[in-house]
C-alpha cells in the first residue's frame, strides 16, 4: 500500500499530463451584456462623466480627470454667480436621477415626497428618518460626483438642536449640496397637502441656529435654505417674518 506522499505525486502528475494535453472547452456563445438591456437603460449607463470601455489598457498615457469641486461650493457658486433661474428637477430614486443627469440639467432636487414612496411605499407624512433620507441622497449624490450638484430635503431635521446638528453633518458627509429645513411639527405632512401645524418661530429659529453651526463647525460651503409652511395657518406677513428672521441666523 503505498503512502500519503506518493499518492499526491501521482496527482500531481496526472493533473499536470491533463494540463498538457489541452482539452478544447466548451464555449457559450458570446452576448454583449448591452444586448440584454433596453435601449433606454443602454443609453443611462452611457451617460456616466466617464466611458470605461474606452480606457486602453495598453496605453501608458495619463488618464487625467477634471478638477474636482464639491457639490456644495458648486450649488454656492451657482447661486452667487448667475441671475437665472437654477431649474433643478425632482428626482427620488437612481433611475430619476439617471434620466436627469442625461438631460443635462445643472442641479437636482431630492424631494422627501418622493423619497418616502420609493424607498418605503408610504406617503410623506413624517415616515421616514434621517438613515433613509441620508442613504438615499448619498446614492443620488455620488451617481456622478464631478455633475450637478444635489438639493435633498431634511423636513423637520429629525430630533431637537443636536439631532439636527447631527443630521446636518451626515448630509455633508454624503456629498449633498444643500438642505432645506422646516418649521412643521414632528409628525409632519408633505407640502401640498391641507392640515399642516408649525411650531412657533422660536423653535424654527432655534433649528436654524443649530443647522448653521453644524455646517460652520464642518466647514462646509453646503446651502441652508430655510422652509416655512407656515403661509396656511398665519398668512403671508408671518411666512415672509419667519424667512427673514431665518436668513438672519445663517439660513442661505
């Protein structure tokens, strides 16, 4: 009976004669990964700021890359430097956001409303939380990192100064350009719907204080844009009031 050691020499060499004698392998027919999308989706994943399939591998030039400028100095500049109207579409998920990227347009929006049925099949009624609104904007954000830049909602900043404070630092962390925040109530209602409540001014400054030291504690060009729903229960010269006072305290 012979031993361990010869036994895994004999392997070894009949793998290496079944090596040599190079057995034809049964091929599948090749099908290019596009044939198998729709023309739509062919044409989305094309659109990315950088076409991979056309990098030569043999080539020993440089690959250079435009500078890169965050989303946040770029919707700043954007806002600081024309007088036209900024158009940015709603998007809610990647393949909105795809689409908008194609059309060309220079900034996007991430609407809560949107957000909140596509990610969990419910209506904006204070359902979702900072993690699917963070994740969600962060997926949106880096699609294309050198393209427009992304607006995301924040409703009511998710919790008390801290909480907002902290809110604010993850959308920074997540590459958003810039957030609106609200003066509804906790169990907050989407926009356009009827039966909004707000907190009293006090508390909705207090919101914009803590959201503009995170982004001053960041260092961030980020955009704080402050949000009133306040025009249904108190009328207009309380909206304007609100909005002013917030641009005041930091609001951008």
């Amino acid at each position: 009976m012979e031993n361990i050691t010869t036994t895994i020499q004999r392997t070894l060499v009949a793998e290496e004669n079944f090596d040599n004698e190079k057995q034809p392998l049964l091929a599948a027919p090749a099908v290019k990964p596009t044939e198998m999308l729709p023309a739509l989706a062919v044409d989305i994943l094309a659109s990315t700021n950088i076409d991979i399939m056309s990098l030569n591998r043999d080539s020993q030039s440089p690959i250079t890359l435009p500078a890169y400028m965050s989303g946040a100095t770029k919707l700043k500049n954007m806002i600081e430097q024309t007088d036209e109207l900024i158009v940015c579409p709603g998007v809610y998920d990647g393949l909105s956001a795809r689409i908008a990227l194609r059309v060309g347009f220079s900034a996007l929006y991430m609407t809560g409303a949107g957000t909140t049925a596509s990610r969990l099949g419910q209506p904006d009624l204070g359902i979702a939380h900072l993690h699917d609104m963070k994740e969600h904007a962060e997926m949106i954000a880096n699609l294309d990192p050198y393209g427009p830049p992304l607006i995301a909602d924040m409703d009511t900043g998710y919790g008390g100064p801290i909480m907002i404070a902290n809110s604010v630092k993850s959308y920074i962390r997540a590459g958003v350009a810039g957030f609106h925040i609200e003066d509804q109530v906790m169990n907050k209602r989407c926009g356009h719907l009827q039966g909004k409540r707000v907190v009293p001014a006090e508390e909705f400054y207090t919101r914009v204080n803590a959201a503009k030291a995170a982004k001053d504690a960041m260092h961030s060009d980020i955009v704080l844009i402050a949000r009133t729903d306040a025009l249904q229960m108190h009328g207009y010269d309380e909206c304007i009031k609100r909005l002013e006072t917030a641009c005041k305290m930091g609001a951008d």
